[in-house]
C-alpha cells in the first residue's frame, strides 16, 4: 500500500503495480515522476526521478553492521502525528490513512469497524487491534545501518515518518511479528506477488535516510531485482 500525507485521510490503493515504482518521500500533490528531475539531480523539493532497481541498489553504501548499544527507546514513538489536534498518535493516523474502508473514530481515538489489506501476506483485517504499524526498515536494522550515530531528533523523525508514504506501514501483526528485526536476507514477504515493491521500497527507504546495507542484504537484494526488471525507486532524502 502506498500513501500521501496522512491527516486522517483514507487510501486504498492496488498492492502492486505494473512497473512497480517504491516512492520513499514523495508527498501527496507532488507531481508525476516523470516531471522530477532527472536522475541523480535533486528538483526543487529534493524528489529524484525514478531509478531502476538495481541502479538504485548501486547507490547505497555498503557497511558491516552495528548492533552493540542498541535499545529500542533510542527512537522515540509513537509521538503525537501530523495533526496534533486529532487525539491520534502517529501510529493511529497511519491505520486511518490506509484503511480500505475507513473505521468510526470514537474518543481517545479508539477506532471501531473498518478493514485494511496487508500486504506482506495479502490477509484482510476487520479489527485495527489486529494490525501492527511496521517500520519498514526495522529500528534495529536502522541502527545497524547508521552510518554516523543519529541524534535523538533524527531518530524520532524516522520513527514516526509520515511525510515519506513508504517509511511506516500497516500489516497484520502476525506478518509483522514474523519479520521481526530481519532484513531482505533473512526475510521477506510471505506473499510473493509483493516481493517487488518489498524490495524497492526497503532500498527507496534506505536511500531517504542515507542508510548503508551489509553485504549479505545487498546480495539478496541483488537477486530480488534479477526478476523485477522493471521496477523503479522514487526517493526524497530526510530532512
């Protein structure tokens, strides 16, 4: 699923797509790719053109990973969202802004009703208590891949990213359980149809946040695209 700026505003859009483009950071208004700058250039927003998977693959650093020191309170979420008037925590307003059919807010945002679609696994969810928000790139796996130590501020930004339509994602929480902390290599999409976007979106991701891959991920993630020929990557760099 792909979203826009999500103030409470309700998308359902198809689980794939044909190219495939993984947008991480365009915003709801931006316009068409094709009218971003070209290749390699930032536009006036800093939205780059689309890349095909593999080039787009090249461009991250490779590094070993670094888990020593890590705990999961580094990066600071749920905070209060986009619309801090909502009564909705960021991970509220991410369940609202990708529901299929859109649930009844009561008081303390206590959401009724509604159904969303899974992509990991292709499932259909009726109870919100039933989902978990994912960070698409876990928060570990973003610790890992630091290329210097982020600020407190930075790693709050990532971790309640709404202004990327990629960074946050609903799933049944059984498929976002399975995933865990994992990376490409060690994990993926138990629905292969998805595995495309997966693989893009993962490396879009990385890309906005100037993130580095170990070796064993980029393989894997060089082998998902020898059948994704014509995938592409759209990102915005992070603030």
């Amino acid at each position: 699923m792909r979203r826009g700026l999500p103030v409470l505003a309700l998308a359902a859009l198809p689980l794939l797509a044909s190219p495939v483009t993984a947008v991480a950071g365009m915003s709801a208004g931006s316009g068409p790719p094709a009218a971003q700058a070209a290749p390699g250039a930032a536009g006036a927003a800093g939205l780059r053109a689309p890349l095909p998977l593999f080039e787009a693959i090249d461009r991250l650093p490779v590094a070993q990973e670094h888990r020593a020191g890590y705990k999961r309170d580094l990066y600071k979420h749920w905070n209060r969202g986009l619309n801090a008037g909502d009564g909705c925590d960021t991970r509220k307003e991410v369940i609202l802004a990708e529901a299929v059919t859109a649930p009844q807010v009561e008081a303390g945002c206590k959401l009724t009703g509604g159904s969303w679609r899974s992509a990991y696994d292709n499932v259909v969810v009726t109870d919100a208590a039933r989902l978990d928000v994912d960070h698409f790139v876990p928060l570990a796996e973003v610790y890992d891949s630091e290329r210097t130590p982020w600020s407190a501020a930075r790693r709050e930004a990532y971790a309640n990213d709404q202004n990327s339509p990629d960074t946050l994602i609903a799933v049944s929480a059984a498929s976002n359980r399975s995933k865990a902390d994992k990376d490409p290599a060690e994990w993926l999409p138990s629905d292969g149809a998805y595995h495309c976007t997966y693989a893009a979106t993962w490396v879009g991701t990385k890309l906005r946040w100037d993130l580095a891959v170990d070796d064993a991920e980029r393989q894997a993630l060089l082998g998902l695209a020898e059948d994704c020929a014509t995938t592409t990557v759209v990102y915005e760099p992070a603030p």
